[in-house]
C-alpha cells in the first residue's frame, strides 16, 4: 500500500513539474514572439517614417520648383503640375483636391488661402502617402506673411507615422484691391481692381 501511495505522489509531482516548464516554455514563446514583432515593427516604423518624409519634401519641391508664369509659389496648382500615372509611382499626387479657404484663395497667381490634399500608392501598394497641405494668409498690411503648413502620413504593413511641417513666407505675389469699410487695403486674394464709387483710390 505504502509503495503505491508513493508511486501516486510521485506521478502528482512529476505532472506538477511538467506543468510549470510548459508554463515557462509558452511564456518564454510569447515574450520571444512579441520581441519578434516589436523588431519589426521598428524597420517597418522606420520605412513609414521616409514615407511620411518623402511627402514633405515632394510638396515643398512643387511650392519652390515648379511655380507657373506669374505666381510666387507652386503649392496650388500642384494638382496640375504634379503626375498621377508615368514615371515613379512615388511622385505622383492621387485624387488631388484643392480647397479654396476665401474667395479666390486657390488661385495660382496668389494662392494666398488654400488647403490641398492628395495621396500616393507605391510598390505595388504596400507603401502608401497620405497629405494635407495649407496656406493661409492673414489680411493686414503689405509685406503680408503666408503661413505654411503640412501634415504627411506614411503608411507601411499597417505602421504609421506623420511628419508635421511649418512655416511662414514673405508674400511678394501680385496684390489687388479690397473694398471694407470706405477703405481700400491692398490684399492678395482680393478680386476687385477699384473699389468704386465712394471709396478712396489705393496708390
């Protein structure tokens, strides 16, 4: 009797210790495995990050290189200058919207209040971009300053990262005139070229 009660506590110890190095093995497996996936989610962190950046600099470059006849800046007429098909799939500017933030803010020639938004799909669609750009110029007197900003977002195997850019310019674009109040004050994204009858003449 002795000898089967010992052979029971020992089948009791020994499923013990088999449970427990299970235990620590499935522990050791799910600590290793999110480890593995933290890794990679670091490279992939990593490649979303110049994603991001990529958008930053590709808008910039169209607001400083590829300005029309005219204007200052290039950043709204970038959804016609900027390829949606030919070439490198990552200069390409998708669904590209332009929205007008007060009358004629859109315009090329003063692009003076205006929002712009596009994408972009690369590598056969693992890598994509997502943008946000606006101007806004505050009404006061001349130098005027345009306030520049964009919100990028890179996107690779469902990892995100946004870059955020800022910044201001000295608007030197062509000025028209606009009638408030009896007076007339010299603004960019005004469209009248007199006041009318009444109002002082701006020089």
């Amino acid at each position: 009797m002795s000898n089967h009660s010992q052979k029971g506590v020992s089948l009791i110890i020994t499923f013990f210790v088999m449970a427990i190095i299970i235990a620590m093995v499935l522990s050791m497996t799910t600590i290793l495995t999110n480890r593995i996936k933290l890794i990679g989610d670091i490279g992939n962190s990593i490649i979303s990050f110049y994603i991001a950046d990529s958008g930053v600099e590709k808008t910039l470059y169209f607001d400083k290189q590829k300005i029309p006849p005219g204007a200052n800046r290039g950043i709204c007429s970038i959804c016609d200058s900027c390829p949606t098909s030919g070439g490198d799939p990552a200069t390409h500017c998708n669904s590209c919207t332009s929205m007008p933030l007060s009358t004629n803010g859109c315009n090329p020639e003063s692009c003076s209040n205006c929002e712009i938004d596009y994408s972009a799909s690369f590598d056969d669609g693992a890598k994509e971009q997502t943008l946000s750009a606006t101007v806004t110029t505050p009404s006061g007197d001349v130098p005027l300053i345009s306030n520049f900003y964009i919100s990028s977002e890179g996107l690779y195997r469902n990892v995100t990262r946004n870059i955020e850019f800022s910044g201001e310019d000295e608007y030197t674009g062509p000025h028209h005139l606009e009638c408030q109040d009896s007076s007339c004050v010299s603004a960019p994204w005004a469209g009248a070229d007199t006041c009318g009858p009444g109002f002082p003449v701006c020089s």
